[in-house]
C-alpha cells in the first residue's frame, strides 16, 4: 500500500512565479520527511527535509512546511526557475526504519 | 569524492534469464539500499544492507535477493525475469550517522528492459 501519496502527477509554473508541491502520508508513526530532486538519466538528489519536530523548514528558494494533524507537507519554491524543471518525490521514515517510503513523484515543468 | 557507482547503466534481458547488478557507495559509507523506481509508482524499496547484514526487506517476491561484501559494494539478483521487472533500479548508500535521517546518496540506476 502507497504510505506516501502525491495526487498531482504533474506542475507546470511560470518563471519566477511559486511552485507549491502537495504530498500526503498515512502513517502517523514517521517523524522524518523529505524531498528529492531528480532529473532524467539522473539518481534522484537530496534537497530539503524536515523532522516532525518542527513545522518548517527553509533553505534559499524551498521551504517544507509540515502539518502533522493532517499528515501532510509541501514543497514551495520561490521563485521558480527553469533548472527547477524535475521529477519531485517526496519520503518518509519512521525512527526505526532503514527505508524510506516514497511517493509516486510530481513533474515540475518551469516555463520562461 | 567519487559517487555512488552503478553498473551495468543499461541492459537488455529476456523472460525467464537473471540478472546481478553491482553497486558501488561512496567511500566510507556502510549502509546500501536498493530501489526500484517504476512509471506511476515512485521509488519502492526493496533491501537494505548494513555491514554485510541485510537489515530490512520490501515487499517484493523471492526472485529479487541481495548480498553485501565486506568492501561494502552490494549486488542485488534478479531471478526468472519477468515483463514486469522492466525498471530502473536505483541504489543509495548512507554515511554513518546518517541513518535517522534518511538522506540518502543516489547512483545514476541501472535500466534494466525484459523482453
């Protein structure tokens, strides 16, 4: 069964404009969550995470934002850029686990 | 620093033949995991790996095995191949420490068809 889940296949954003990326999860027993950037013939590469400690985290353009109570967190980036243009997933682990559970991932395509 | 290594990039099987792929993490890093990333389905995980003990295990059937050696390089099998094995099996090594966290260091995969 899909643990984590990202509703939207895909995301098409103007230049410059805000990109927010949707992904919920069912497990109330993770505490870790992150994001991964991965870009064709490419492994994907890590770009922010949060522990459920905490409601946000930002690093430059991107921000998570965590909301527990209803098992869901976002991605935004602003502004977006067109080396933004990527496949998104979004994971989870619980403290004791050594995997991580990830989503189906979202198409971000930034247009100039 | 080199990254985490992957071979073969790409190959070609038929049903019913196997298949061993070969990873190598980045220096220093003792736990390897195996993904399989499929259209439609993300990224689903298939073993972990941990000095040369297998520590957690997904849902997948007995065709799919794995093995650590003591240099850490890892190796996953995939026996009597079938269409639906066609993937790109990724393989991520984690440094010491880093387990909590979950970040993980991706190789570039091995695209593997079944005809």
């Amino acid at each position: 069964d899909q643990q984590v889940k990202q509703n939207s296949p895909s995301l098409s954003v103007q230049e410059g404009r805000i990109s927010i990326l949707n992904c919920d999860y069912t497990n109330s027993m993770f505490d870790y969550f992150l994001w991964y950037k991965k870009y064709p013939a490419e492994g994907p590469t890590f770009l922010i995470s949060i522990s459920s400690i905490k409601d946000k985290n930002e690093d430059g353009r991107f921000t998570v934002f965590l909301n527990k109570s209803a098992k869901h967190l976002s991605l935004h980036i602003v502004p977006s850029q067109p080396g933004d243009s990527a496949v998104y997933f979004c994971a989870a682990r619980g403290s004791n686990d050594y995997k991580l559970s990830f989503g189906a991932g979202t198409t971000v395509t930034v247009r100039a | 620093k080199a990254g985490v290594t992957q071979t073969p990039r790409y190959l070609i099987k038929t049903r019913g033949q196997q298949v061993t792929l070969s990873c190598s993490p980045i220096s220093g890093h003792r736990s390897v995991s195996w993904y399989q990333q499929t259209p439609g389905q993300g990224l689903q995980f298939l073993f972990e790996y941990f000095s040369e003990t297998q520590r957690n295990k997904g849902n997948f059937p007995g065709r799919f095995s794995g093995r650590q050696f003591s240099n850490s390089r890892s190796e996953m099998n995939v026996s009597t191949l079938e269409l639906g094995d066609s993937a790109l099996y990724l393989c991520a090594s984690s440094p010491p420490g880093q387990g909590y966290t979950g970040e993980l260091f991706f190789g570039e995969g091995s695209r593997l068809t079944v005809l």
